[in-house]
C-alpha cells in the first residue's frame, strides 16, 4: 500500500503556500472520516491571485486551528469529480492535502504553487491563438490513482510547448510541470444573460513525451 501511495506522489503531487481565504467549512463524510474545504489564495509574481479550492482531512486538522488570514503550506494531488449544476456537469478542480501545517508568518512567507504531473492525454488537445497573439494549446490529462480510479486535468500549453502539444495523439503519456491557476471567465445562456464564472487549470511550465501506452 505505501508503495502505491509513493507513486501516487510521483505521478500527482502539489506543493502550495498561500493565506487562508475561507473558515474551513464540512464538505463531505467518507468510511466515518469528515473533510473539510476552504479557499486558499495563491499570490503570482505579477500580482494575480490565484484562489484554489482545498479538501483536507480532520486527521490533519484536528490539532491546528485556522482562519483567514493565517498562512499554511499544503502537500497534496489535484483531485477532480463531476457535479450536477442547473442540468448539467460541472468539473471541479481541488487540491486534497495530505501533509497540512501553519506558517509561522514572522519568517516573511513566500507564495508557492508547484505541480507535477504525469499521465496520459485523453481528448485532442485543441491548439488556438489567444487574443494578445500568443500560441496556447488545451489538453485534458487522464491521472491514474490508486483503485482504478483516474483524475481528469485541464492544463493549458503556452508558446513553444503549446506548438508541441497540438501535435500530439490521444493516448501519449506526457509529464508536466505548472502551477494551478484559476480563470474568471464570462458565459451568456440563451436568455442572453452574463455570469461571471471560475476556471481551473494547470498552467504548464514543462512538457515531456514519455514512452509508455495508454
């Protein structure tokens, strides 16, 4: 088993410092264990926030008090599940912790947000141009865990990787590494009506084609 954990690891892992946006709120209960989710701000060198949604486990929690405003460091995997919203599905990207602690905030704490992932593309990434001229490319990445279960991630290739991931197949297992973002977005329904809604992606620094089949 903690063979399989450790591979886990190696082909999902996140590392994220951020401050504590959301009072940790019940999200779910599981075999008698209760998680817990809160929003966690991710600041980027350009001044952007990223606001990610995190689940943690009351075993890692129940010792720690937290709130907004206290810096933590988070270990964990993206985790991904579908949910109905007004008819129909919605992909919810999280982080689920496995290693949580407190930052002590007088040490002058750093913003953080590494991913690594490795898997297998499962859709045609769709290359396209964005509106400022930049080469990006869309791709959806199957992430095996353990008991058949697979996490499905959105990533999104820039410039010279994004040229590259275009041209590859569905079924190529590639590893990358990014950051997880997240995107306000603006979408209108029939009615013509605007609601402003939020996106979440790996935002990919390196891509790597890797032997291996789907």
């Amino acid at each position: 088993m903690e063979g399989m954990e450790e591979k886990g690891l190696e082909t999902n892992s996140a590392e994220l410092i951020g401050i504590v946006l959301s009072p940790p709120a019940i999200s779910h209960k599981s075999y008698g264990e209760t998680f817990y989710s809160f929003s966690l701000g991710v600041d980027r060198k350009s001044g952007y926030r990223d606001i990610i949604q995190i689940i943690v486990s009351e075993r890692l929690v129940w010792n720690l008090e937290f709130e907004p405003g206290d810096y933590v460091e988070i270990i964990g995997q993206i985790r991904t599940y579908n949910e109905e919203q007004d008819g129909r599905n919605k992909l919810n990207v999280v982080i689920f912790a496995r290693e949580f602690k407190r930052c002590d905030e007088d040490s002058g704490v750093e913003h953080e947000n590494k991913i690594s992932l490795e898997g297998f593309i499962c859709k045609k990434p769709i290359g396209r141009i964005s509106p400022l001229g930049r080469e990006i490319c869309d791709i959806m990445l199957a992430v095996n865990r353990m008991y058949n279960k697979s996490d499905y991630i959105p990533c999104i290739a820039w410039g010279r990787n994004a040229g590259y991931a275009s041209n590859l197949s569905v079924g190529t297992k590639i590893s990358v590494t990014g950051r997880i973002q997240s995107r306000e977005y603006r979408k209108r329904d029939s009615e013509g009506n605007v609601t402003v809604k939020t996106a979440y992606e790996v935002s990919i620094l390196k891509l790597e084609a890797l032997p291996g089949e789907s």
